[in-house]
DNA sequence: CCTACGATCCCCT
DNA sequence: GGGGATCGTAGGC
C-alpha cells in the first residue's frame, strides 16, 4: 500500500454554510509555520445567529467576518486569548476548537509550558497559544502561508452537540467533534452522533 | 472527579 | 460601564 499525498481543499470549500463547512473540517490537518495537528473540534455561527460576533453588523472588530471566503478572523477573548476562525459565507464563520497535536510537538509544548499532549490545543485560546496565533493574523487566507490546510487521510465519525460558553441561540447543535477523541476541550452529550 | 472564581482587554450599548 | 465563542488554579468530594 502507498500513502496518498494529502491533499489541501478545493478553492471554493470555504464558499459554503459554516454549519456544513464546521462538520466537514473535523479530521483535516491544520498546520501555522508547519506547526499544529489534526482538527478535533469546531463550531458553527451563522449570519443570522444571535451568538455570532456578526449578528449587529460590520464593526471594527468583526470586519474579517465579512472578508472572502478561508479569511482568518482572530479575536480576543476574556482579554488574554486568542480565537481562530475560518470565513465561510458572508458573515459566517467557523470556530477552530481543538487539534490533536501531531506536528511541532516541542514547539507547542514551549508555547502552552507544558508537556502533557492531552491539553496542548483543547480549547479555542490553547489551540492559538499552541500555534503562536494572534491578532497579526487576522485577515490573511487559510489557504496560504503561514497556514496549511490537509483533507482529512480517512473516513472518521463525527459527534455533535451544542456550543460551549455562549449565553444566546444555546439550543443549536452546531459543536461538532471527532468522536472519541481525547483531545477535545469538553465531552459531548452522550448518543450524538452522525 | 467536580464546581467556583478571578484575571484582563476591548468592543459595543 | 457591562459583558464576553476562556483558562488555570484552588478547594471540596
């Protein structure tokens, strides 16, 4: 058996509803100056989501949210981390949650001051101090350097459930996961699945 | 294992 | 002036 190169996502993947786009990224590789792993965990927020950071408009901050599709939107959170996302259609936008470190070990574990594998990226503000990203990348495409972007090696269920820490349109089951995994930031609901 | 809470910044009301 | 798309630590069970 040879291995299949990986391959990075047509230009257009990014072109689509972010709940579609937030289930099929679970199980890509997502690399920052070669440095990252597998995407465990993602979450959806809509154009007309109250929870999305672009519900009341265009503003300063959000702006990135209504760039091209793949655009990189980085915000603050709390005040000290970091959060990345992808651009999806307008004014949509997918969370990037957690990876399964697989590549830059040694650097993240430098970045995160910790060895533990477990907690390196398990959460939206982990995963961006694991891979050193912050504001400077806020509006670049994750389709080019200092990104890169692999479609998933194999087949792989996917769990999903509602989104952690928001306070608004808390029913929606827009949290999507690699079933199983242990380097997700919280469990999923028990018999959700796809 | 779990829950509680403070840190600390910026955008928006 | 309020409130986060969070995280680490402390303390209880």
């Amino acid at each position: 058996m040879t291995e299949l190169p990986s391959l990075a996502p047509p230009a257009d993947f990014f072109a689509r509803d972010a709940v579609s786009v937030a289930r099929e990224l679970i199980g890509f590789q997502l690399l920052v100056d070669g440095v990252g792993g597998i995407i465990v965990e993602t979450e959806a927020y809509t154009p007309d989501d109250p929870a999305s950071h672009s519900f009341s408009g265009k503003t300063a901050r959000n702006a990135a949210m209504f760039g091209d599709p793949g655009t990189a939107y980085v915000y603050r959170s709390y005040g000290i981390h970091w959060c990345l996302n992808v651009v999806c259609e307008p004014g949509s936008a997918v969370l990037l949650r957690a990876l399964e470190p697989t590549s830059g070990i040694e650097h993240m574990q430098v970045r995160r001051g910790m060895e533990k594998l477990r907690l390196l990226a398990a959460g939206p503000g982990r995963l961006c101090q694991a891979l050193a990203v912050d504001i400077s990348l806020n509006g670049r495409s994750l389709q080019g350097a200092p990104f890169q972007l692999r479609l998933p090696a194999r087949p792989h269920p996917v769990a999903c459930g509602p989104r952690i820490g928001i306070s608004r349109a808390v029913e929606q089951p827009w949290r999507f996961g690699l079933a199983g995994s242990r380097f997700i930031s919280k469990p999923f609901p028990l018999g959700q699945h796809e």
